[in-house]
C-alpha cells in the first residue's frame, strides 16, 4: 500500500442522479434541488437555471462543492441574513462526503419570520430532503486489471473474484481465456498474489488504470 493511503485516497460520494425534496416551515416552502457538476462553471449555469425556473421565488440560496478533495466550494444567502442558508447548506453537502454537487435551495416566503435558527433549521432540512430523493454512489480509489490464462484456471479466477464480490468485466474468449475487473487498491496486492497461487502461475495480469471508480 502506498504511503499515506489513508489521506490521499479516502473513499468519497457522488451524485450519479440529482434529485428534489420539499419541507414546509411556518407556511414557508423550502424546494432543495441537487444536481452532479464538473466545475465551477457548471454549478454556476445550474444555480442560474433553478433562478429562471422559481423566478417568483422570494430566495434561491445555493452551495456547491467542487473535485475529490473538495478543493472548491462556494455558497450564497442569496438575501437571507448572513450564514443562515448558504453555510449550513454547504455543511451538509461535505457532511455527506459529496463531492461535484451542487444544490440549490429555493423559498417562497410564507409571511412568518423564522428567525436565524429556524433558518439554519429549514434549509439544512430542504438540503437532507434533496438527498434522500437523489441517487448517490461511492467512488472508492481503485485499480483497473486485465487477467489472461488458460480455460484450466478461469473456473479458480472466476471463484476468487466471486468471493471477494468482484464484477467481471468485459471477457474474452479466443485461445485463452482474458476478463478485467476493478479492485479497491487496499487489495490490489493480495488479489494479485492470490490469483497467482491459485493458477500455479499461469495467469498474466496487467494493470490498466488507478482512479477512483464507482464499486
């Protein structure tokens, strides 16, 4: 394992769909929509189109955040009072380990004042409301392999991948036998061992790509 593996590569959530939920405080609707976006520039032409679409809307308060580390977030009160809407919406996004989302949450204004805490309150709920009507997926850091061996030791790769809840990918079968699958990189090495044991050396394996892959 690499050094640092428990720094550099923690595992991380994506939006594989985005996805809308509704809360109602004190007559005030609170519509959170989450989108997956790639960049600043995305987030920013996703932000503009839910403004257009709830354009009656008293507020559109936003927050996104942006690469595998989170390298970029940003968030807006969009008029409420300051640290009331944006923050607390951003808070959940990275609470959820969400990585390249975006959301925004739009209010219609019921006539009762909440009050800087049934602010926080409503829109940190509209944000979880959001979430549980998203598809969310795990990117875990990993490794791509190919495996190449005769028909003798496929039934052995087939097994050994099958018990470690392994998808086979992408087989190919001509003279010999040849199947990619992606492992968590913690086990790249004791996979590879493993299968070389077990085919008695008759397998070659080939690393195509490292990355953070949905498994």
């Amino acid at each position: 394992m690499e050094k640092g593996y428990e720094q550099v590569f923690l595992p991380y959530k994506i939006l594989q769909e985005g996805g809308s939920g509704e809360i109602v405080e004190k007559k005030s609707r609170f519509i959170a929509t989450l989108a997956p976006v790639g960049s600043e520039e995305e987030a920013a032409a996703f932000v503009e189109s839910i403004r257009k679409k709830y354009w009656d809307a008293r507020h559109n308060c936003s927050a996104f955040v942006v690469g595998e580390r989170a390298q970029l977030t940003r968030c807006s009160d969009d008029g409420e009072p300051a640290g009331t809407a944006g923050k607390p919406m951003l808070e959940v996004l990275l609470g959820a380990q969400l990585r390249n989302a975006a959301v925004v949450v739009t209010r219609y204004f019921g006539g009762t004042l909440l009050g800087t805490g049934g602010l926080v309150r409503a829109y940190t709920q509209a944000v979880q409301a959001g979430l549980e009507a998203a598809h969310i997926v795990t990117m875990h850091y990993g490794v791509k392999l190919r495996f190449v061996t005769d028909y003798n030791g496929i039934g052995k790769i087939q097994y050994i991948l099958g018990q470690r809840r392994l998808e086979i990918i992408e087989p190919e079968y001509t003279d010999s036998v040849a199947l990619k699958t992606i492992v968590p990189y913690e086990g790249f090495q004791p996979l590879c061992k493993e299968l070389t044991e077990a085919t008695a050396g008759r397998i070659k394996i080939e690393e195509l790509e490292k990355g953070y892959f949905a498994l």
